[in-house]
C-alpha cells in the first residue's frame, strides 16, 4: 500500500483507481473473516480442521473437500466483493462472477487437486510434503487471487 502511492506521485501516473483504494479496506477485513473461518481460533475450530483435523490420516476424498472449500472461501469472500466494490455500476455476471471469480478459484483448486494427486499419500500425512504443498497452495493462490481482482 505504499508504493503505489508514491509511484503515482513522482510519475504523476495513475496506476489505480480511486475504488481500489477504497476496495482495500474490505479486502482487509474480508481476508481476516476468511482466514478465520478457514482455520479458526484456539477456541474454535476452523473449516480445515473441522474437515481434515490434523491430528488424524486425511482420506483423499476429504483433502479434496477441503480444497474445494478452500477456493469457495478465499474467492467467494475476497475476490468477489472486491470485484464489486471496484465496479458497482457496471455487473457482468460472465465477467466479474465466471472469468474473475469463479475461474481463478477452480484454476486453485484443481491445480491443488493434481498436486494431492500425484502425491497422495504423502501430500496429505507426511511433514515435508505438507510443507510443499502449504507452499505451493501459497503461490497458486496468490496467483488466482491477483488473477481475480487486478485488470
């Protein structure tokens, strides 16, 4: 948030409009709601655990659910409110709900899907293979969700 800012400054370039900017507060706050919701507090189970706790073997099927849920969370309560905050006049359900939310979160989701695949078992139970593939989720996400919400 700050370099943006000052390149529009010293270029006297306009690189984003005044609604991303107002845009970035929901995101903010949306992102912690579904962060929440996704993982939870010490004191209440989010969705991943409540679907694959990790104290026990996930099945394949579970791990896939719980991808699912994870690109039903992140692009249904970012990306999507985001893309209506930047464009309230002018809803295209094709482009703003299929190509810029829909899309990108099953882009996720099945690139996640080939990942668990390929290395199922170990995708799911083994500790250098979590890691991985909480690294590879990180990047693929990030991707999508830039995917999502920037022109």
């Amino acid at each position: 948030m700050i370099i943006p800012p000052v390149y529009q400054k010293v270029s006297n370039t306009i690189i984003l409009s005044p609604s991303h900017w107002r845009s970035f507060l929901f995101v903010l706050v949306l992102g912690a709601f579904a962060h929440l919701l996704m993982y939870g507090t010490k004191r209440e189970l989010g969705l991943r655990n409540r679907i694959a706790p990790l104290s026990k073997k996930t099945p394949l099927n579970k791990a896939l659910l719980n991808e699912l849920v994870t690109a039903g969370v992140y692009f249904g309560l970012i990306v999507f409110p985001f893309r209506l905050i930047v464009q309230p006049s002018s809803f295209d359900f094709v482009g703003m709900v299929l190509l810029r939310t829909i899309l990108p979160g099953l882009f996720f989701f099945f690139g996640m899907t080939i990942f668990i695949v390929l290395k199922y078992p170990a995708s799911v139970t083994d500790k250098t293979w979590l890691q991985v593939r909480g690294f590879f989720a990180g990047l693929i996400q990030m991707v999508c969700l830039c995917w999502g919400m920037f022109p």
